[in-house]
C-alpha cells in the first residue's frame, strides 16, 4: 500500500491510499479523504478485512501514518507484519508504484474533481474498470479476476 496525493478544483489537498494485491495485480481498495490519520487508516484496513482476508505481510513505506501507533497495534492485534522499504528505496515496493503511476496517468490527470465526493465517486469507478474491464499485459491480457480464478 502507498499513498498519493492530488487536488481538488478548488485548491484544497487530498490523499489516497491505494492497496495492491501482488499476487492478483489488482487494487484491492483505495481510502480517498484529507487527511487520513493512523487511526482512520486501522478502520479502513478492517473494513477492507470484511471483504477480503488480510495478508500475512503489508509492504510499505515509512509513512508517518503508516509508522504510527494506532498502525502497530492494529498490526500486532490482527497479527498482519507491517514490512517497511528501506527509505528513498521505492524500487523494493515495484507493484505499488507501478499501479501509481498507471492511476495518476489514467485517472488523476485526467479528472478535474469538484469536490471530495466526486473524487470518490471517479475513483471508485476507474478502480472498477481497472480490475474487471482493463486486460493486464503482465497476464498475457487477461484480467486479474480471471487470472486469480485459472491459479485457483
């Protein structure tokens, strides 16, 4: 998981924290909201827990909210090992980046966002196309829902 940020018509910043699975190459969620503290990000990684299972291992990056208390106990609780990259290293998360760039090329700079909810709104449906509609080259153009399903 790695964050971004952009803004909106009206000046005003915003994050988004975007959440790769590696394996299926999909975005298993995007948390899109200004600012996005350690706790709002524990709450919104247990939502994305009741619609899938949480890995063993989040790579990330030191991000203050990802390096936060409310982050580490939320860790340790769920028993998920929080794998940080070595600082100015984004290489050793090459999925997360790669996905960065595809969505600020594909979505964020192609969108003028009035306000908060229609970023969501944007977002949420960009994620859609990305994961259901959008071949992927790294798996000989098929989806990630069909490529998950044939390693089933």
């Amino acid at each position: 998981m790695d964050f971004v940020s952009d803004q909106l018509a009206s000046g005003r910043r915003f994050r988004l924290l975007n959440i790769v699975n590696d394996f299926r190459r999909d975005c298993a969620s995007q948390l899109v909201d200004t600012p996005i503290s350690g706790r709002r990000l524990a709450r919104f990684l247990d939502e994305v827990a009741q619609q899938r299972s949480l890995p063993a291992s989040i790579v990330c990056d030191n991000n203050p909210q990802l390096t936060s208390k409310a982050m580490f106990l939320w860790a340790r609780e769920r028993k998920v090992t929080l794998a940080f990259i070595q600082p100015c290293k984004p290489t050793q998360n090459v999925f997360i980046e790669s996905f960065n760039g595809k969505f600020r090329d594909d979505c964020l700079n192609q969108y003028w966002f009035p306000s908060l909810a229609d970023a969501r709104h944007e977002i949420d449906q960009w994620r859609a196309h990305y994961n259901y509609v959008r071949p992927h080259s790294s798996f000989s153009y098929l989806l990630p829902v069909a490529y998950a399903q044939r390693c089933a």
